[in-house]
C-alpha cells in the first residue's frame, strides 16, 4: 500500500512497531492499494567501517532506513580480513581518518585482493571536504566522498550511482551556514533512528575531544590540535550541534590552511557546546552524566 513499517527494541524492555501508511486521495477506493515504491537498494549489504561507535550506529541506522542490512568493522584491517575470510558486501562504507590504517590505505589494499572482494563499491565518509582528499579518493578508487554529517538522500544517491558504476569521486553538497545552535532535523533523526540515548555520551565525548584540543594548544602541538578538531568536527556534525559544527570546521579549515587563530580555539568552542547542551536539555530532555 506504499506505506512502511519499522521496528525500536531495546532488550528487556520494550520492542515497538510503527507502521505508517498514505492517505487515501477522495476520489480514490479506501482498499485500493497504491504502488510499491520503487527501494532498488532493499536487502543488499553494507560494510560500515569507522573506528567510533556513534558513527557506526549512525551509518547502520541511515543504511538500515534504506533497506541495506548491515556488517560492521572497527578499523581498516579487520574491514580487511573480514574481506580476506570469503566477506563481500554490496558495497563498503569507509571512514577516512582511523588509526592504523587510513580509510584511502585500507581501499587500496582492497583493491588489491583477488575476486569479487576487489570490485567492491567504497564510499568514503569524512569530516574533511579539502581538494586534497577529494585528490586522495581518486587516486586511492574510492567511487564517492560523503561529508559528515551524512545526509540520508546523499547517501542513497551515492550508493544508487555506485552499484550501477557511475559513480566519479565527489564530494556531496554541504548544508549552508546556519546561526541556529540545533540542527532540528538531525536530532529529529535520532529519536526516529532511536538514537537519542546515544547523544549525552556523545557531547561527553566532545567534551573530551575540547580537553585534547586545550591541552595541545597549551603545549603548542598542531599535530593534537588538528586530530581533536578533526574528531570534533564530525562527532558534532553528526550530533546535531549545527552552529559548533560549523564553527569547528572553519577552525579546522584555518589550521589546514597554516593559518593560526590569535585566541584559543578550544575557549569559543566551548562555550558553544555549553549552550548546545542547555539547548537539547530544554527541547529534547537530553542531560549530560555528571
């Protein structure tokens, strides 16, 4: 009847169903069903690889609305052996910046593999949109380049142009420049993907990542700095917190570019996260652990 179906289970406590179906048009027969729409990515898998949970619960979640089922891998070269063990998803969804090896490293190893394995689809997803990535995702045969926050139509046309080998390595449109503190659609997502419970460990987790950043620009360590931003960058954009996001990432920019901030970066962006926190409290109910 066009209408969908979706399933919200947390062990031992509950499991909800939530079916959701079109009105029916005045003219139309209630019983008359209307055309199935058109899911050309239902019940073909995704490999989700990226060293930080939340992400990974994120790609599964965007990827599962979609229809994919999912395989996941913490790091590049379990993604790798998963390969190796006879493993061949449809297509592989790649982090690019993970320790050990790097999401471009871990693709072209994987190109190197014999079989199916090979030819596999990589998407890659970043926090960093520079020419240099887009340049690296060539050279390394990845079929597109997603900026976190990933965008689930993004993300469907990626997959879409890839298995049917037309995809060219780009990189997919940021949303503009917004004042707003909250992404609402983002945090919308998180209660409909059901998520929210994900979101006070993560601001604890930006938090974190505002300590390295203050402790690297105390010992003048652009090397941290740039890792910290970087983690910030993506967990932010992926969190909903759209003005931090958006302010992290023109400083990330700038420390890319070589071109050094005259206040600590860590104090704005702090305080940004402060009012972040108080705005999902208010609207959301989201409380940070003590």
């Amino acid at each position: 009847m066009g209408g969908d179906i979706q399933c919200r289970s947390e062990h031992g406590r509950f499991t909800e169903f939530t079916l959701s179906f079109p009105p029916a048009l005045a003219n139309e027969p209630s019983l008359a069903p209307a055309p199935a729409p058109h899911r050309p990515l239902v019940g073909l898998t995704a490999l989700v690889v990226d060293d930080q949970a939340l992400n990974r619960a994120i790609a599964r979640a965007l990827a599962r609305d979609l229809g994919l089922r999912t395989l996941e891998a913490e790091h590049g070269q379990q993604a790798l052996d998963m390969l190796r063990s006879g493993v061949v998803p449809d297509a592989i969804l790649m982090d690019i910046n993970m320790p050990g090896l790097d999401g471009i490293a871990t693709t072209r190893l994987l190109r190197e593999l014999p079989g199916a394995a090979a030819r596999v689809p990589v998407l890659a997803l970043t926090a960093n949109d520079s020419p240099a990535v887009l340049a690296a995702a060539r050279a390394g045969g990845l079929h597109a380049v997603l900026i976190k926050p990933i965008d689930a139509a993004a993300l469907e046309h990626a997959l879409i142009s890839a298995l049917q080998g037309s995809g060219d390595p780009s990189v997919s449109p940021l949303a503009p420049s917004a004042s707003e503190l909250l992404n609402t659609r983002r945090v919308d997502d998180f209660g409909r993907l059901g998520l929210m419970d994900e979101l006070p460990g993560a601001l604890m987790d930006m938090r974190g990542h505002l300590r390295a950043l203050e402790q690297a620009e105390a010992l003048d360590d652009l090397d941290a700095a740039r890792d910290a931003l970087h983690a910030l960058v993506g967990l932010s954009g992926e969190c909903g917190a759209k003005a931090l996001h958006g302010l992290a990432r023109r400083r990330y920019a700038a420390l890319l570019d070589g071109q050094a901030s005259s206040a600590p970066v860590a104090t704005e962006l702090r305080a940004l996260l402060e009012a972040t926190e108080q705005a999902l409290a208010q609207r959301y109910g989201v409380q940070v652990p003590a």
